[in-house]
C-alpha cells in the first residue's frame, strides 16, 4: 500500500526543532551513506523536507546534492540552507535521464506512490546507479512509546510503511536488478517537554491520522503518565537497489 502525503508546510515552521540533530542522527547519516556509495556522487534526495541531509552530504561527504520536496515551504528552508531544492513530486521527477549517480529516500517511502517514485528514480538514474530507501522497520511499531498512548498507531504504521518483501517487488517493478537490505538501531534518549511539544504540534504525519478522540486522549495521558526522561530506540530499514 503506497501512501499519500500530508501537507507539510504547517510543521516547517519548528520541523527542526522538533527533531533535533544529535549522535543518532549522525549514525543514520553514515550508515545511509556508507550503504549507498554516496560520497563524492551526484545525489539525489526524493522528500527533502527542510534539506538537512542533503546539505550534510555536501558538506562532509563532497558529495553534489540535489533535491526535492512537495511542500514549498521546506523547499524554502532547504535554500536556505544552500541546498539545490525545487518543488517537485518524486512521481514526475523534472532532470533528464541518467542525470545522477545515486537517489536517497529517507524517511520518504511511506508517503509517495513507490511504484511511480522508483520507475522515475530508475529513470533518472545513469546505467551503475544505487537508490537507498531508508525507512522504519515495520517490524518494530507494537514497540514504540508512541504505542502506548495511541493504539491505533501499529495499524496505521504498518498499512503506510512498506516492508521488505513490498519493497523487494516494487523494485523490481521499477527495474531494480541487484536489492539487499540491511537493519540497524539507533537509541537516544528523550524528555517529556519535548515528547509533548511533538504530540501537540503534530511533527508527525501519523498524528493526522489518527481519531481525534484518541489523539486528545493520547495527549491527556502523556501530559499526566511521560516519565521525565525515557529511551527510545529507533530501527531502521536499507533498500539499497542497484539498476
């Protein structure tokens, strides 16, 4: 099941600040890095958002990015970043054909049509192109604190965020050759303040779709029930497919 994106532009504002770069941030980054061969690549990245991986990888890894996002609004803070941005689907991507050495999908996959997105990455890709689509291993939603204020969360989750097997096919739908995939977990510890600011100011898209009586309720019991500090760990999912 492909997802359908949210307006982003509302949570552009405090996108950042709601989550912060830290020491776990810095892992996902090189590990998507490493599995993708992105340094020194021209690079595509498909769901920008405000553009900070993009202006890592120009800045630590030599890479040239490019990049783009539906939502004008974090296309703005992209530039101002100095990231190459444009407004743009990934489902009509606007570069000619075997424009770029390599495409990234970070947290992206969830909601866009992936069979679309990755015939058109596949298009713009040269002939010894990588794609890496890093996202949140479904595996792992009954786990989350999310879970605990919100039930309705794991199904939600799980009928937006494509497995290994989903994304294995699609793929090779998109004529994808060589996939693997691999997993690896990030830990950081969270605060309750900031636990609630990302409740109340819906940071994520998931908010949107939950019932609204389970939404107040779930924020009622994290105002009342979060601990002061607490741990989270977040498990990530590498499709790392070769044209």
């Amino acid at each position: 099941m492909t997802g359908a994106a949210p307006d982003f532009g509302p949570r552009a504002a405090r996108y950042d600040e709601l989550r912060p770069i830290d020491d776990a941030w810095w892992r996902s980054f090189e590990e998507i890095v490493r599995a993708g061969d992105l340094r020194g690549r021209r690079v595509l990245e498909v769901g920008c958002g405000t553009g900070r991986f993009s202006h890592a990888l120009e800045e630590r890894e030599l890479a040239r990015a490019w990049a783009v996002d539906s939502s004008s609004e974090m296309v703005e803070r992209a530039k101002a970043l100095g990231v190459n941005a444009r407004v743009s689907r990934g489902e009509a991507l606007p570069f000619k054909s075997g424009w770029f050495d390599r495409a990234v999908l970070r947290m992206a996959a969830h909601l866009v049509d992936r069979p679309r997105v990755f015939a058109e990455v596949s298009r713009v890709l040269a002939p010894s192109g990588r794609v890496v689509v890093a996202t949140h291993d479904p595996d792992s939603f009954d786990d989350i604190w999310l879970t605990k204020l919100f039930p309705s969360v794991p199904a939600i989750e799980r009928a937006r965020f494509p497995d290994e097997p989903t994304l294995r096919a699609e793929l090779a739908g998109a004529g994808f050759g060589i996939i693997r995939f691999e997993r690896f977990e990030v830990e950081r510890t969270l605060d309750r303040d900031h636990a609630i600011a990302t409740i109340r100011e819906k940071a994520f898209s998931t908010f949107d779709l939950l019932p609204p009586d389970e939404y107040a309720e779930g924020l009622a019991r994290a105002e009342t029930e979060l601990p002061k500090t607490f741990a989270h760990r977040f498990p990530w999912l590498l499709a790392v497919a070769d044209r």
